[in-house]
C-alpha cells in the first residue's frame, strides 16, 4: 500500500561500510572498542599477576617453619579500569564538541587503562620477586606492592 519514498539525504547504510544510520553511531563503536580493550586488558593483567614463592629456613629436619606468599591481582587495579571508562564516557558527554574530541578522549582513555594495568602489572610482579625471602627468620616484616598486586602470606610448620 504506502511505501514511503527516501529522501536522498536520510542516512542508510552503504554497501562498502558497516556503520549503521545511527547519529554517533562512530562514536558509540569507540565506547564499544574502549570497553572490550580494558576488558581484554584485564583479564591479561589477572592471569598473568599470580604467583607464588616459599622458602624454609635451615634445612631438613631443622627446619621450624616455612613461608610462603602467593600474588593475587589487586582489586584497585580493576576499580581503576572501570573509573578510567567511566571517566572517558563522562568526558565525552560533558567536553566533546566534535565526533574528533570523542574520539580522542576514548582513545586516549584505552591508553591510559592499558598503561595502568601493564604498570602495575610489572611493579606487581618485580616487586614480588625482589622481596627478600630468604632473609625471613620467622619474624620478618616485608612491604607488599599495595595497590599493584595482593601478597597473601602464610606461615606453616615445617614437616
């Protein structure tokens, strides 16, 4: 019955592109990419920041007790992550003037929650590494790589 007849300036999809008729509709696959990289970004960052160290001071049966720490991730570390997307979509709506702006500012903030992840990541684990196992003598005090990583200790008889 009644087709309706476009006018040649309504917005539809070409056949060389996937972008739909949306207005903001780049925009909005931006938001979409910011999300997915921090998400891929932090399941990086929580598979690769475990690990564990143990050491028994003395050896054989004079061992008394042993330690040992495991390394977590950090939950600073995903609550950043979200802040840094919340922010950036915050930002888009408040400052952006044009599509480039918005375009930047997500940019931007996919770089900074890659750049937080990897850095703590790195301070997390090289930290981990580097505290001093061997000098515990049952009762050590060792400085944790807060907010970068978790540190659980846990000290057991040796058997």
């Amino acid at each position: 019955m009644g087709e309706t007849q476009r006018s040649a300036d309504t917005p539809t999809l070409s056949a060389g592109t996937l972008l739909p008729a949306v207005p903001g509709a780049t925009i909005l696959i931006r938001v979409r990419r910011l999300i997915s990289a921090t998400a891929l970004v932090a399941v990086g960052y929580a598979f690769l920041s475990n690990g564990s160290r143990a050491f028994c001071p003395g050896a054989g049966p004079a061992a008394e007790s042993c330690v040992s720490l495991q390394l977590h991730p950090s939950p600073f570390v995903f609550a950043a992550l979200a802040f840094v997307v919340f922010v950036a979509i915050g930002r888009v709506l408040r400052r952006a003037r044009t599509e480039a702006d918005a375009l930047r500012i997500l940019d931007r903030a996919a770089l900074v929650g890659a750049a937080i992840a990897g850095a703590s990541l790195v301070i997390g684990v090289v930290w981990f590494g580097l505290i001093p196992l061997e000098s515990w003598n049952g009762s050590a005090t060792y400085v944790f790589p807060f907010p970068f990583a978790s540190v659980e200790m846990s000290v057991t008889p040796a058997s």
